[in-house]
C-alpha cells in the first residue's frame, strides 16, 4: 500500500506563489480558501540578511489531530494515506474544533462568497462550485483525483523551481524516500509525532565564511 | 475537476518573453484551465502565476468590452465613453491619421507599443513598425529606455557587435553565473529551474542588486551597492584583473582592439600608409598595420607608450589600463558601500573560475550612467576571455522568422527624422535604432520641438503609469490633436483618449512561434471575449482602410504568416496538421563566432563593429562626441551628483525588481493573483523607521523633488518593515494603477496620492548615450501620513 508523500526543497523555492495558483486553477477552491499558501520568513540585519519561503500545506499526517476532534467522522485516510475530509458529514456549527487542533494552520472554512467576480459567475466558477460545500472544513489533498490517476499534485507540476518532489514514501529506491532520507530534511513540528508526508529540506549554499582559500591573488 | 469530453489544445504562453509551452483544456468552448506542457524544452511542464491564471483573465468582467468614443472634452472627469462599432471605430482612426499626415508629415503621428505581454506585443510588434513605416513615420515607441538597450543596443552593437541578440546565459555549462540587476528567477520563469540546477551541481551563482530580491536571496553570495553604482564596482573589478593578471592576453591581442595605437593628442587610432589601425610589435620593435588582422608572427604590445612618425601614441588597452588605475576596491568601496575585500573577492572567483557568464537587466540600465554600466559588464567577460565561449557571456539563437518589419518602406533619411536622432542620441542615430522613448514623444507634444507630434495610436501601452514623470505624460497626452489606445483593460492614460479599443488577450490571438521543440502557429484556445480583438486584426483592418492593403498581403493573416515563415520552408496549414506544430531543431548553438572564417577573403570574420574586433576602445563613440572608455560617472539624480536635492530628500528611491506574479502593470485585476500579492507597499529599513516614528503597516507619504528642488509628487502607500533594503534606501514596487473590485480593493489613480511609482520621477536625468532615464538612485523623503 502507496503512502503518497511530499518533499519541498527549501534552497529551490523562490516564494513565486506559482504553487498557490496551480491549487486555484485545479481546484477551483473559493475566494479566501488557500490550500496551500507561502510563509516568509527574513533574518538577521543588513547587508548580512536572508529570506525564506516555506510553501504551507496538510502535512497528511498520519496521526491525523484533526480527525481525532473531529465529531462527525468526516475525516478519514484515503488511498495513499491521503487525509480526505467529506465535505457532506462536516456539519459542524459554529466552532470547528478540526481547525484550531492543526497544529500548522492548514485548514480553513469555506465561507461561501461563491465568486470571485460581483455578481458574476464564470464559466468555470459555474462548473466547479458544486464540489464546495458552504461552511465545510477544507484542506489539501494532494489532488487526489489526479495522484490516483497516475498525475503528479499541480502545484508539484506547476513549481517553476522544481522545488516540490511527489511519490512514495513507502518505495524504498525512488529519489523522494532518498532526499527525506537525508540529514537535511525534517517534518515540522516533528516534536508532535505527528507521522506527516510532507517534509522540507534546505541545502543552503555554501556559507561565504566557510570557503576555501581564493586561488586570485599570485600578481606578477 | 472532470476532464471528460474537454478537448486538449498545445498553445504556448506569451505573457512575457520566456514563452512556455501550455495545454488548454477546453469544454464545450470554455478554457477549464491551462497547465504546462511537459513536453516543452523551456518549461517542461511547469508554469508560472500568470499563465496558471488565464481563465480569471480571460473570463474577468471587467475587460474593455466594445470600441468607445469620447463625448465631451478631454479634461473633463467623465470622458462621457459611447459605444460605437469597430467600423466607425477604425474610420475614424484611419481619417485622424490620413489628416495628421496631411497637415504636419508622417513623423508627426506617433506609433507606440507597450509592453511584451498580455496582449503578446512581442509577437505583433512587427506588424505595427510595418504600419508606422508604410504610413511613412519614423516614429515607432517602444519600453526600451526603461527596458534593454543596455543588453540589446545601442552598446553592445556599437562595441561587440551583436546587434539585435540578447545576452543567454549557458545553463549547463557554466560554473559562474554573475546576475545584475537581473531578477530571473522570478522574471523568467522557466529559467529558474534551469539556474538552479546549475548552481546544485556547483556553478557559483554571484547576485548584485540593492534590494534582496528573490534571485539574490537565492545566491551564495549577494553584493548590495549603493543604486546606480554598479559601474564602480567594475571597474575595481577590472583593477583587481589588471593587478593580478587575471585577464587573458592573448584573446586581447587578437580578438580585440585593446593592442590598437591611439594617439594621445586626439583619442582616434593611429593610421598610416592606408592601414586605418596600427599596432606596436613588440618583437620587431616597430609599428605593424592592422586591418584589423596582422600576421601571427606578430606580437602586438598591450601597455607602453610609443612614437609612430612623430605620433606619440599608447595602445587602447594602455589607456584602458590607466583608466581603472584609480578605481581600486577601496576607491570603489567609498562609491558603492560594497566592502573592498568583497569586491576583491567576487572578482578574483569571477576571474579564476571558467567558464564565467554574467547577464544583466534594467536594474543596471535604468540610470543615467547605464550605458556605460554595462559596457564595463561585458568587458569583464572580454577581458577575461569569456566572451561568446562555451558557458560564458553566450547569446540566444539568432534563429530568425523573415523580417516582416518593413523599414524598407521608409523614405532614405529617415533616420535622421526620427526624434531620437533629432534629440542628439547620435550612439542610436549611427544604430539607426529609431525606437523612441516616450519621454522624447511627451517632450515633442508639449514644446512642438524638434517638430510637433500631433497624433498616436498606442497599443498595450499603459503610458499614464509606464513611464516615468506620469503627470508631464498625462499632460502631453492631452494636447494631441488625437489619441486611440487599445487595450485589454482601461488605463489611466485612456482618460486623455478618443477612441478606445478592446484587445484581445493572448490566449484569444494566434501567431506563429517557436516553443521549442516545437514550431507552432498559435490558434486562439477560445474565441475573444465580447468585442475585443486580436492586436493583430486591428493593424491588418487598419492597414486596409489606409489603402496598404497591398503591403500587408491584402490583409491576409495566414499569408503575412506563411511569409514570416519562410525561412523554416513550412507553411501555417502545414504546421496546423499536426496538432502541436512541427518538431524543429535549430542549428546547434555556436561559439566564437567571431572566429568563423571568412569564406572569401580566408581571414576570421570578426565582430559587426567599426573596427572588426570586440571594442575596448570605441574611436566612434570619441568621433559622435561620448567618452570612448567606461570611465566613472556618478548615477544623476544621486547623493553625490545633485547633494542639493538630497538634503531634503535624503533617502534613495530605487524602484527595481518584479515578482513573478506580475506582467510589469498588468494583471491586478486578477483576484487569484491579487490574493498573493494584496496591496503596494514600500520597503524601508527597520533601524531608519525606528528613527522617524513609521511603524509596519503605517501609510507612509513618500515625496520626491523635480531637478530644481521643487516638489516633483507623491505616492502614498503601506510601510513594511525590513532588512533587505540599506538604511537610505527604501524600495517601491512599479506597475501599481489597477484595482480588484472583486476583493473590494479600488484603483488607485496614477498621480498625486496614487501608488505609482512613475509619479516620483523627474525624467530629465537621462543617460546622454543611450537615453535611458535616471530611475534608481532618486532623492525621496518618508513621512506618516
């Protein structure tokens, strides 16, 4: 059995929100509804300053917090270790006690302002609003409609970076099982033990203080 | 997302120049979404913001809709736009033009095209410079001067002789990449994976920009100069070459004009005996005719200071030499803030390291000195024998489509006509680049001088908020006798129109391309949204009505195309039988074609320049009036060129980098996009806010001067916080005009209190060779609001 899981490389990505867009134009998801968003993160002080951005998605825990408070059993594991939320047995009201139990801020109501044109529905908005129930709990699933079709998620196609790396986490050969392997990739919050799919890794380029000796130099 | 019964259509994106391949999805004739094509060489499936976005675009209720009219006088707040047909619509432009030209000649109706994207003016543009020449006018606008001449002209011709190609940097095979001013992970989408993989493999990747933008915070290492300074940072970098004899002798001696006499009573060559170059041979001890070639056996001295006939006379690379004497690393420091050992270092790595490649953009060029910039720039990899070799300074295919522009139809002096030579930029002149900076066109209208333009049509060009000095713009556009604007939305500029146009977007258009590996005619995906139409359509139709219809293949699309393709020996049916377009291979990338032998004469055919050879020395720029070297040139407007303007003013604007969600002021609109990416803002340093009170998210008032201290205008816009950006300098993204009703974010206008940028510029700091404009290193002050 696939346990579908996801490796983003950190050095590589470039904060270009590409990812986020390819989630909207798959997905069709409602204005405010972000399954995956970026993080950015700045450091130190001038001219000695770096930044970072860090893609934010469901990490398809294994442990699952959210469906552990969730009342009505409207998440579950799908196929490939997906956590797949039914939109038609999410029927809480009022305080969805899913969302605050995430510990990475992932999930998020659909509120229903059902476009993202005044008074104007387009062609596609038509098509795939029905698939958005009005004050369901939504999240990432990996675009488990294209990964059981043999597809990569769009937002790992999309990445103009190549920053994302979608497969099997239990392939023990594949290039993703080897780059989570490595002493640069972690999960979030691993101090949960929280069993998630989705790591992230950061080969940052060599610090300048640690290079060797300048071959320059040797005037004549 | 069903993808049933939906029809797959290969098209590619042309949102920028980068060009990506795409699949259309289409379902009973609605786009369901577009996705990269993974067989696309330049994208390999990927895909940036903007292109993921076409069906928002597409779809958005708030495109330009029909032909409009304006029905009350310009100056007033309501145009009063009526709806009218697309016949009336060209009729009319048609008898503007036929009248202007009648009453004034043709250089005074201006044809001006913006940008690249959106509606793919970088496609069309060449049917629309058709048009301007048939009509008989020199005058052909383009972005340009706040844009790429630094890369494309009118230095690198006039020096390196490689008019018309771009710098392309030679991903698999370099191991340095030096970026200037350049954002290109963001600004080239399908290039960032490519840059990436080359820096993972361990090519050093070396960013100079001010600001840390996306690609600098990717680099492993990032040098932060003072805006407009770039050049002295070169120049130390050349010292520290010539110091350390890291350049490369023998490519100078040969390839070069650096061993070329020149006399030190007048800056021109040494001639003699017919023979317009000499050289020193060293080992003969005598001088030795070169034209430009001399024998092998020949040793041409690069330094030392000789007597030829009387003449005392130094080689170009001598006073090269003494030129970057004076510009140590610590000299340069002073200038540029970068520390010494740094600039030491990056060009020791620069120098040592092969193959190197550098590339730039209009960070580098938009200041008064940027000629000159990147002449030092590309010099670097002359110096150091990287030029035009196997991962160096390489440049793109010159894999070309017929040219279909028809400068052939102007009259014999045309170029002298044009306003560009008219205004003494004698560089473009000799170039015969005619493109005209718009602020050449808004000067023009409002002083009648050199002569008046009384009429434009403008297409895909948001000149109320382009360019810089929006208010003189504004005021220009309103004093023309008459103005037609095409678009896909309603800009700012419109208010000063007669006629507006709804354009199609590209996803709506077709053209011919290569999206390699493929050549392909592009079809539309879906049929243009309400009334708009293609660019094209609209310059064929125009065309007709002016009586050219024999020069635009009697306003037959398919045959101008079939024309344009000749080269290739394919025809547009041809490529339209199989569905992606035709597999093409292009010759294989050549190097050093400045070594490629001439079949007649046997000799190397050398370099497109006056001397034949890549240029250290320009004796033509001496003889057109400019300094033939690189030498310092402090940035105009800047601390130290105008101290008056900065005591007041004491912070510095640079205005830089685009993220990759946006197409230059196109695109805010969007609500996918605009969810990224809500609302403008200005980057200032966290330690000067501290200092005067700004807190993040604050609204700050930023002001600027003119050039003689009075208030030039003012933006007003969200404070961020940061530490990428110097204590004096604060950084403003361009391009802000548009709203996003749908968020329920307004627009915000495009003058005083506005989030335009291109309001805080006095555009008369500009550079005297190429007339870029003085953008980077402007004087401005903060306030709260």
């Amino acid at each position: 059995m696939a346990r579908y899981g996801l490796a983003i490389d950190l050095s590589r990505c470039t904060g270009c929100y590409a990812c986020m867009i390819a989630c909207k134009s798959e997905n069709s998801t409602l204005p405010g509804v972000l399954w995956i968003r970026i993080e950015e993160k700045e450091e130190g002080e001038f001219p000695k300053v770096s930044k970072t951005w860090i893609p934010m998605l469901c990490m398809q825990c294994a442990e699952m917090p959210c469906a552990q408070v969730c009342p009505t059993g409207a998440i579950t594991r799908g196929e490939g270790g997906i956590v797949l939320i039914d939109s038609q047995s999410c029927i809480c009201e009022g305080v969805k006690p899913c969302v605050s139990a995430c510990p990475f801020g992932v999930l998020l109501v659909n509120q229903g302002n059902r476009s993202y044109f005044r008074d104007y529905l387009t062609p596609h908005e038509k098509q795939d609003y029905e698939a958005h129930a009005e004050g369901a709990v939504e999240k990432c699933d990996l675009c488990h409609h294209r990964v059981i079709a043999g597809m990569q998620p769009s937002c790992v196609q999309a990445c103009p970076s190549k920053a994302m790396l979608f497969g099997d986490l239990d392939e023990p050969a594949s290039d993703l099982v080897e780059l989570v392997s490595s002493k640069e990739a972690k999960a979030l919050r691993d101090d949960l033990k929280l069993d998630p799919s989705v790591f992230y890794v950061n080969k940052s380029p060599a610090e300048a203080e640690n290079e060797t000796p300048l071959a320059g130099g040797q005037s004549t | 997302m069903s993808i049933n019964n939906t029809q797959q259509i290969h098209s590619y994106c042309i949102h920028c120049a980068a060009l990506c391949g795409v699949i259309a999805y289409v379902k009973d004739g609605y786009l369901v979404k577009v996705e990269g094509d993974p067989n696309s060489d330049n994208n390999a499936g990927t895909l940036c913001p903007k292109g993921l976005s076409a069906k928002q675009e597409i779809y958005h209720p708030d495109r330009l809709k029909y032909p409009m009219k304006r029905t009350r006088p310009k100056g007033d707040v309501d145009p009063g736009w009526q709806r009218i047909s697309w016949d009336e619509a060209l009729d009319t432009i048609a008898a503007k033009m036929n009248e202007i030209k009648a009453l004034y000649g043709p250089e005074s109706f201006f044809f001006q095209k913006g940008s690249t994207g959106g509606s793919s003016g970088s496609e069309w543009y060449r049917f629309f410079g058709r048009l301007s020449s048939v009509y008989g006018s020199p005058n052909h606008g383009g972005t340009g001067h706040i844009c790429c001449y630094s890369r494309s002209c009118p230095g690198l011709p006039l020096h390196l002789g490689n008019k018309g190609l771009h710098p392309s940097i030679d991903y698999e095979k370099t191991n340095f990449i030096l970026l200037v001013g350049y954002n290109i992970l963001h600004t080239e989408p399908p290039l960032a994976r490519k840059i990436l993989d080359a820096q993972q493999r361990g090519a050093r990747l070396v960013v100079i920009d001010p600001i840390l933008a996306p690609t600098a915070a990717k680099a492993d290492i990032w040098l932060a100069p003072r805006p407009g300074t770039d050049l002295a940072l070169f120049l130390a970098m050349h010292h520290v070459i010539i110091h350390e004899r890291l350049f490369d002798p023998d490519f100078l001696k040969y390839w070069t004009n650096a061993p070329f006499l020149v006399r030190d009573d007048n800056g021109l060559f040494v001639s003699s005996d017919g023979s317009p170059y000499l050289v020193w041979n060293a080992k003969a001890r005598a001088p030795q005719p070169a034209n430009p070639w001399f024998p092998s056996h020949v040793d041409p001295a690069l330094n030392g200071s000789y007597s030829v006939n009387g003449i005392s006379c130094r080689p170009a690379w001598q006073l090269f030499t003494d030129m970057v004497e004076a510009c140590s690393p610590e000299w340069a420091e002073k200038m540029t803030w970068v520390p010494a050992e740094d600039i030491r270092r990056v060009a020791r790595l620069y120098a040592t390291t092969r193959p190197a490649s550098t590339d730039w953009y209009n960070g580098l060029h938009r200041s008064s000195n940027g000629y000159y910039t990147a002449l030092a720039l590309a010099l670097l990899s002359v110096v150091t024998g990287n030029w035009d070799v196997p991962g160096g300074l390489t440049f793109e295919s010159d894999l070309t489509f017929k040219d279909v522009k028809g400068a052939k139809y102007l009259a014999e002096d045309w170029i002298n006509k044009s306003l560009v030579a008219a205004a003494g930029f004698k560089a473009r002149a000799y170039n015969k680049e005619y493109v005209g900076p718009m602020n050449l066109v808004a000067d023009a209208i409002l002083t009648g001088k050199p002569y008046p333009i009384k009429g434009m049509l403008s297409l895909a060009s948001g000149m109320g908020t382009s360019n810089p000095n929006s208010k003189k713009m504004m005021d220009a556009l309103k004093q023309l006798d008459f103005l037609a604007m095409g678009d896909i939305w309603q800009t700012p500029a419109m208010a000063m129109a007669d006629i507006i146009l709804p354009c199609a977007t590209h996803w709506e258009s077709e053209f011919v391309n290569y999206n390699p590996p493929y050549l392909m005619h592009r079809r539309p995906i879906v049929e243009p949204q309400y009334e708009a139409w293609p660019d094209l359509k609209i310059i064929f139709e125009l065309a007709k009505r002016l009586g050219y219809a024999k020069e635009f293949w009697d306003g037959d699309i398919k045959r101008a195309f079939n024309d344009m393709l000749e080269p290739f020996k394919v025809t547009v049916d041809e490529l339209d039988a199989s569905p992606p377009g035709i597999a093409y291979s292009p010759p294989p990338a050549r190097y050093k074609r400045y070594a490629a032998t001439d079949e007649k004469s046997g000799r190397p055919k050398g370099v497109a320049t006056p001397t034949g050879k890549l240029e250290i020395y320009s004796e033509k720029l001496k003889t057109l009036g400019y300094d033939p070297l690189p030498s310092w040139r402090e940035p105009e407007p800047g601390p130290f060129s105008t101290p008056e303007l900065f005591r007041e003013f004491p912070l510095i604007l640079s205005s830089g980098f685009k993220p990759m969600h946006w197409l230059h002021g196109q695109l805010r609109a969007v609500p996918w996009l605009r969810e990224c990416d809500r609302e403008p803002f200005v980057w200032i340093n966290r330690r000067t806010a501290r200092k005067v009170g700004i807190r993040d998210g604050d609204r700050v008032m930023v002001e600027t001067p003119k050039r003689d201290g009075t208030i030039q205008g003012n933006v007003v816009l969200k404070a961020v916080l940061t530490e990428t950006v110097h204590p004096q300098v604060i950084y403003i993204p361009y391009g802000w005009w548009q709203g996003c009703d749908s968020l329920g974010l307004e627009g915000y206008g495009s003058l005083d209190g506005s989030t335009n940028v291109n309001n805080l510029y006095d555009d008369s700091f500009a550079d005297p060779v190429s007339g870029t404009i003085g953008m980077v290193s402007y004087p401005c002050r903060v306030r709260k609001e």
